[in-house]
C-alpha cells in the first residue's frame, strides 16, 4: 500500500521533495555525461597536438633524432612517452629510428592502417585490461609529404584520469544529495507550514462558529493572498447565513407576536362564556376543552417569544445575581406536588448560596422544566433528584432521575424545537421545553450534558459561571 501523507503540509513536502530528487538526478547525469565528453575532447585534442608536432619533426630529417625525444619527453612525461608513442613505417612496423626494442606496441588496426595510407587520422578507444576495465585513447595519425604516407605516428593516453574524475564527481554528487535532500525537505516542511499556519487559525475560528451565534467572523491576517481572499469570502458566507438566520428568528418571532393578541383574546372570551353560560353540559365541556386548546397555544406562543427575545437580545429585564441555591428552594414544593399527583417522589436537596449573573424567572424555568420532565416522563414510583454543587468556578445542577431513559438517537434532537421522542406518550408537550432549556443555558454562557442510557434513567447536568465576587470571595 502506498503511504500518503494526511495533511496538505506533508503532501507539498513531498511534492517538492520528490521534485527536487528528481531536478538533482536530472542535473547530476546530464553533468557526468557533460564532464566525461569535455574531458575526452580535451584528451583527443591533446592527442593530436602531440602527433602533429612528432609528425613536423619527421617530416624535417634534420630536427629528427634527440629533438624528437626531447620534445617528447617535455610534452608527455618520460614514463608516457615510452609506454603511450611509437612511430611506424607505412606499412605498419617500427621505425628503426625511433623503436628500440624495449618499448611495447601499441595495437594497430586494419582499419586505421588503411586509413593512414589514404592519409586520414583514426582514433580508437583500446581496451588494455578487460577485467579492470582499464582503456587506452589511441590516435594513429599519418605523416604526409608529397602526398603519399611515409610514417605514422602512434600517440595514446589512459582513459585511468578521465574515468577517476568522472567517479569522484560521481561519488561526490551521491555523497551530497541526501544531505542536499534531507536539508530542502526539512526546509520545504517549515515553510509549508508557515505558509499553511493561517489555515489552521481559520479552521479554528470557523469551528467556534455556532448556528446559535453567526455574530462570529474567521480572521483576515493578510488580505492580498490566496488565504486571505477564502477569509473573505468564508465571512461573506457568514454574513449571508447570519442575515438568514436572522430573517428566519424574525419570522418565528413576527408570527408569535402576531397570535399573541387574538389568543389571549380568544381565551377572554371563553372565560366569559364559560362564567355567563347556564350550566348546559354539552357546551360547557366543549368551551372548556377549546380553552385547554387555547391555553396550550397560548404557552407555545410564549415559549417561541421568550426563545426569540433571548436569542436577540431583547429581554426586557437586565440581568442580576441570583442565588441560584434560592430558585431550587423556590421551585421545590411546585415540583413536590407536581411528582406527588405523578406519583412519584422529587427531592430537591438542599444546597449552599451560589451566585450566578442572570434572570431570576428564566432560571427558574430552567430548573423547572427539567425536573417536569423526569417527573413527566418517570413512570410512577420513581425517583427525581435536584442537586447543585460547585465546580471549577461553575455552579453545576443536576437533575436525575430513574425513568426510561433516553434512546443514544433521540439524544442529538431532544434540544431542537418541536422534538418529541414520542408524541402519543401522555403530557408529552410540545417539544420546546428542552429548547428553552437549552436558549436559557446559553444566554447565562453555560453549558448543558446529557447522560442517559434506555432504561438507565437520565441525567442533565448543567454548569453556569458562578459571578464573579461571589466565585472569589
Ligand atoms: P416535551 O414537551 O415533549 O416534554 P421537551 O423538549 O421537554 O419536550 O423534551 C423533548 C423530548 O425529550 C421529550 O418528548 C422526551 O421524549 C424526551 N425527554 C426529555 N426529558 C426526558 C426524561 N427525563 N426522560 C425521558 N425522556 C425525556
């Protein structure tokens, strides 16, 4: 399996890792190849300097003799002037002048022996030693006077130099490209990721963005590039969503506003129908049963209104501290009777004072609406429990109970709106008391925790910053 690097970072690293090896073997080969031609011309050209100066000396008889081996020797080095030069007649054997018997012969071919005689040079690359691979550059080349071939001359060179200086640079390119390598990628990872490290500052800011509060904006740190523009235009999303959102809040709380009127209206004057009828049954039980109906819209209508003012701002009360200890004691013996007519016992434990910044009734609601529904949905003989305790700086209030539990799937929804595990339970209500539940938590910066199991009863467990003199002192 091929491994591939998860993040964007490692994935640019080896790129430009694999690209660089890539470039180095390109530039490596193409230079090996370049220095080994360069190298080779320059033997050949020196090759043919020597045998065209022996050639002018043979051709002047009189310079011809020690001058030859002088200017040799100066030329090639004594050692190479005996080993790598011997002067031939035309038909291919040593000239006496110069082939004493102590010099070894350099190989001569047919071909370069015809094309001596038709006065052209040749020059052959002879192997010497086939096991080490060790080659001599041979040049024949023909000494012409009067246009017909009197000599050759026979000058060669070991390919041992040029073989040696292509290795070393060889060796030398392989000895630096891993640490060339190893030092780019490392380089190549530090900058993809300082050009990559504005991502993960939007990443963050995006995920603390909530449906509740698209108030929130990812930050622009440089507004010319690339990261720069998705920032803008992840705001102009923003903006959008934010607009949207808030045109659907307006609607939901327009349309409670709207029935507020008529309904309270309405259950005026079923009131007065219901006082000023004779006692007729039929229409008494019917009045009475449309004002149950009228009622329930009525606490509907509230609930989305007062959800629509906390998510706006637009409470009329300001916020104060409230001893939270206080609201449970205040919600205890609604609460006692609320379990008792269930059947089942609730008990509000005792606490400490402690203070929280915010809304007396809306804490209260809270408290309230939780322990109803474990007295709600607790079948009866069972047990509510409402405690608060200190933590970390948070008040924390827990309201368990030992009723059915609540489904692992049902637990993502219960908070929404108009959510009802089961709508033909009887007193399930409408599906907004969690709702509230959850717009009261938020509004007082707190948080809410579900822990439930089916048939394991359930836990909420709720935590609000305690105020602050009341946390330090
Ligand atoms: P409802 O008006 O139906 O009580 P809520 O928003 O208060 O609406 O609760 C939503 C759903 O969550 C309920 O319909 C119920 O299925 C489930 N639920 C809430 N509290 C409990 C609980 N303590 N035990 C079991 N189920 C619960």
């Amino acid at each position: 399996m091929i491994w591939r690097p998860t993040t964007l970072r490692g994935r640019v690293t080896l790129w430009y890792t694999g690209l660089l090896t890539a470039m180095l073997a390109l530039f490596g080969g193409t230079s090996v190849v370049l220095l080994d031609q360069g190298l080779r011309k320059n033997l050949d050209a020196s090759l043919y300097s020597v045998a065209r100066t022996v050639a002018q000396s043979v051709r002047r008889p009189s310079s011809f003799g020690p001058d030859i081996e002088d200017s040799l020797q100066s030329m090639l080095g004594p050692e190479l002037a005996e080993r790598f030069f011997q002067l031939l007649d035309p038909f291919g054997r040593l000239d006496p002048r110069l082939a004493p018997p102590r010099r070894s012969r350099l190989p001569l071919s047919v071909e370069a022996l015809r094309n001596a005689a038709r006065g052209q040079a040749t020059l052959e690359t002879v192997p010497i030693d086939p096991r080490s691979g060790k080659a001599l550059r041979l040049l024949t080349f023909p000494v012409v006077a009067n246009g017909s071939t009197v000599n050759i001359v026979q000058v060669a060179m070991s390919l041992e130099n040029v073989n040696a200086a292509r290795s070393s640079f060889l060796l030398i390119l392989l000895l630096l490209a891993p640490v060339a390598l190893t030092g780019s990628a490392l380089g190549g990872w530090f900058l993809a990721r300082r050009a990559l490290a504005p991502v993960d500052a939007i990443v963050e800011a995006a995920r603390r963005i909530e449906a509740e509060d698209l108030s929130k904006r990812v930050p622009i740190l440089a507004a010319e590039d690339e990261l720069g523009r998705l920032s803008a235009v992840l705001n102009d999303m923003l903006a959008r969503l934010e607009r949207s959102f808030g045109a659907v809040r307006r609607f939901g709380a327009d349309a409670a506003h709207e029935l507020r009127t008529p309904l309270t209206i309405l259950k005026g004057e079923i009131e007065v129908a219901l006082r000023s009828l004779p006692a007729r049954d039929e229409i008494q039980q019917t009045l009475t049963s449309c004002l149950e109906e009228v009622n329930r819209l009525n606490s509907v209508v509230e609930d989305l209104l007062l959800m629509a003012r906390m998510e706006g701002n637009a409470l009329s009360a300001r916020p104060s501290r409230v001893n939270l200890a206080e609201v449970l004691q205040d919600a205890a013996p609604a609460l006692s009777e609320l379990a008792a007519r269930a059947g089942n016992r609730c008990t509000v434990v005792p606490a400490l004072p402690l203070w929280v910044e915010g809304y007396e009734s809306l804490l209260f609601r809270l408290v309230f609406n939780l322990a109803e529904n474990g007295i709600k949905y607790t079948p009866s003989g069972g047990t509510i429990e409402v405690t608060l305790g200190q933590q970390d700086g948070s008040a924390v209030l827990q309201v368990e109970d030992n009723g059915p539990g609540i489904a692992p799937e049902a637990q993502e929804h219960i908070f929404d709106r108009f959510y009802r595990g089961d709508p033909s339970r009887e007193g399930s209500g409408a599906g907004l008391g969690l709702a509230l539940v959850r717009a009261i938590v938020q509004l007082h910066q707190g948080q809410i925790h579900l822990s439930s199991e089916p048939g394991g009863g359930s836990r909420f467990r709720v935590t609000l910053p305690l105020a602050r003199s009341a946390s330090s002192s």
